[in-house]
C-alpha cells in the first residue's frame, strides 16, 4: 500500500470515529430529551408504601414502590417529574415519570445481583430548580439469606413477628416475655453468631433467657441454623455493622 494510500484509509478511520463520537453524543441528548417536562413543582417528596421490603438478589420486590411529591402545605402536587436512580443492576420500570392526580408515581423494582441494602433514590425539584431526594432502602437476599428466611417463615415467624396477616396469625401476645422481632438490631447486633447458635439450638436457657424458647437443634441441620442467623443479620435494624458489607454496589 502506497503511503497516500495509507494517509487517505486513516483519514477515512478517524473521519468514523468522530462520526461514531458524534452520533453517541447525539443519542444521549436525545435520551435526556426523552424526560417529560414538568407542568407542577413540589417542596417534598415522600414514601408512599414500599419501603424495606426483602426480593431474592436479581428479584422483583414484592410490592411497587409509591412516592408523592407535595406542596409546601403538605398537599399532593400532580405533573411534578419523579425519576429513580440506586447502584448499577438496579432495574426500575419505570424509571422517571410525572405524578398523577394524587400527586404519586409508582414503580416496580428488580434489585441487583449483589445480597445487602440497596439505597433508591427518588429526585425532584422545585420551582428554583433545586433537587429534592428521597432515599428509602429494600434488601436484596443472596441463597444463603433467602434459605433462611423460609426456615423463618416456617419455624420462628409466628412468635418472632408481632405483626398478624392473613396467612399467619401471630403468637406473640400470647406469651409472657414477647420474643425479639429478628429486626430488632438494637438488641440482636449485641448477640454474636455463637451466642445464636446456641439459643437456636439448645433454647432460651442455653444464654439464661426464657425457657418459652424453645430448642430446634433436633429440628434444624447445622447449616439451616447457619442460614438462618445469615437472615437474621440481613434484616436487623439498624444493619449488623459486623456482617461485612451493609450496602451493595454490585
């Protein structure tokens, strides 16, 4: 190949990629563009229903995720812009959106890949253009966590949660000393995974506790007991600061 040959093939390859540069450039202005235009602007914005809910790493929530934005007056603002953001693997659908008439935008949420608390951010703005955030946290659980929470669901949940459903009717009331609900962080952070594994295993005497406890170490396989103190410390509130990572980035 001649040497002008040669200029004129890079000239042509550098001429593709400006052109490639510009057109990427191009669609991402377009994407921006894409956002409706607010016809409304709100002072707040809050959580509607959704917050602290618990999917399968990768999962949808059970629940959509609702949040309004309202007025300095605490009334609900329709037309007001909502977009979500959180860590990269985040699926939101959708993922902006303008309140309706009850000033609310709701959406469905697939978390990340990554077990731990997913921070989801919903963003306003006001008249002057301020942003305005709200950042609730849903929990994603690796198979570990997810295993345990079925034996919870089985074995521990009618006594441990104080909160009745149809499908469960809660035991808790009915006992002299109520049991810690497994999010109360402020009394089971202090309890190491031993400590656990013995009042599973052996019941409340083991650590000098009530004897309504009772033992599951006939019952659950040592990896079960595992599994299960792995969900207990996945949903404490506040986090076990010494379960490793809290807050998933994927």
């Amino acid at each position: 190949m001649s040497r002008l040959s040669l200029i004129s093939l890079l000239l042509l390859l550098l001429a593709v990629a400006l052109a490639m540069s510009l057109g990427l450039s191009c669609s991402r202005k377009r994407a921006s563009s894409t956002l409706p235009n607010p016809t409304a602007f709100g002072a707040a914005i809050v959580e509607s229903s959704g917050r602290k809910q618990m999917a399968q790493t990768g999962l949808l929530l059970p629940q959509p995720v609702v949040v309004q934005v309202n007025d300095a007056q605490g009334a609900a603002v329709p037309g007001a812009l909502i977009e979500f953001s959180a860590a990269r693997g985040v699926v939101f659908d959708p993922s902006y959106g303008l309140t309706d008439s009850s000033g609310q935008v709701t959406t469905n949420i697939s978390l990340g890949g990554s077990a731990g608390r997913y921070r989801i951010a919903a963003l306003t703005s006001d008249k002057t253009g301020k942003k305005i955030e709200l950042t609730i946290e849903e929990i994603a659980l690796g198979y570990q966590q997810t295993l345990g929470r079925q034996l919870n669901d089985q074995y521990c949940d009618r006594c441990h949660n104080p909160e009745s459903t149809a499908e469960r009717l809660s035991n808790s009331d009915n006992l002299e000393i109520r049991p810690h609900p497994f999010t109360e962080g402020d009394t089971l952070d202090k309890m190491s995974d031993a400590d656990l594994t013995a009042i599973i295993s052996h019941g409340g005497p083991a650590l000098n506790r009530s004897a309504l406890m009772p033992a599951w170490g006939d019952t659950l396989t040592k990896s079960d007991i595992q599994a299960l103190i792995a969900y207990i410390r996945a949903i404490s509130d506040p986090p076990d600061r010494n379960a490793g990572a809290v807050f998933a980035r994927n």
